[in-house]
C-alpha cells in the first residue's frame, strides 16, 4: 500500500564445495522487510503498552499493520516462489 519498493534484488545462491549442494537464500530485500517488521511491531507494542488508548491511536494503527502486511506478503510470496514454504 504505503511502501511500494522497486528495488529488485537478486536471488543469492551459495554452493557448497564439499557436497555441491545449492543452498537458496532470502533475498536482501525479503531480510530487510523481515527485520523492518519485526523492530515496528516491537516498537509498536512497548507504545501502545505505555499510552492511553485515546482519539488518535485509530488514526496510526492502520497505516503502521499496512506497511507490516505489506512487508511479510512480499516475504511469504517469495519463500512460496522458492519452494522453501510447502503447499500451503
């Protein structure tokens, strides 16, 4: 919705010498949108544990779980597109 990247990153694959294994990665990107996640959620809770529920929380709850969502469906849709989810 709010934060539409065209930042498109390439798939990191490593191959291990001792058993030529390809091993597939996240994309920087996908790691980015993960961490970015994970420090608005904590940060959104310590918030709203310290502050009154009041006229203005409606008003930023929305916007912040939009960028949250957006991030983690670009993380789902990529560990789908690699096979690394299942068949969910």
């Amino acid at each position: 919705m709010h934060n539409q990247t065209d930042n498109k990153t390439q798939v990191t694959a490593q191959i291990d010498d001792v058993s030529n294994d390809v091993k597939v990665t996240l994309s920087l990107e996908a790691f980015r949108k993960l961490n970015r996640s994970q420090e608005l959620t904590y940060f959104l809770g310590c918030d709203l544990r310290k502050r009154e529920i009041d006229g203005l929380t409606p008003f930023y709850l929305p916007h912040i779980l939009s960028y949250v969502d957006e991030d983690l469906s670009f993380v789902l849709a990529e560990l789908k597109e690699k096979g690394m989810c299942g068949n969910f």
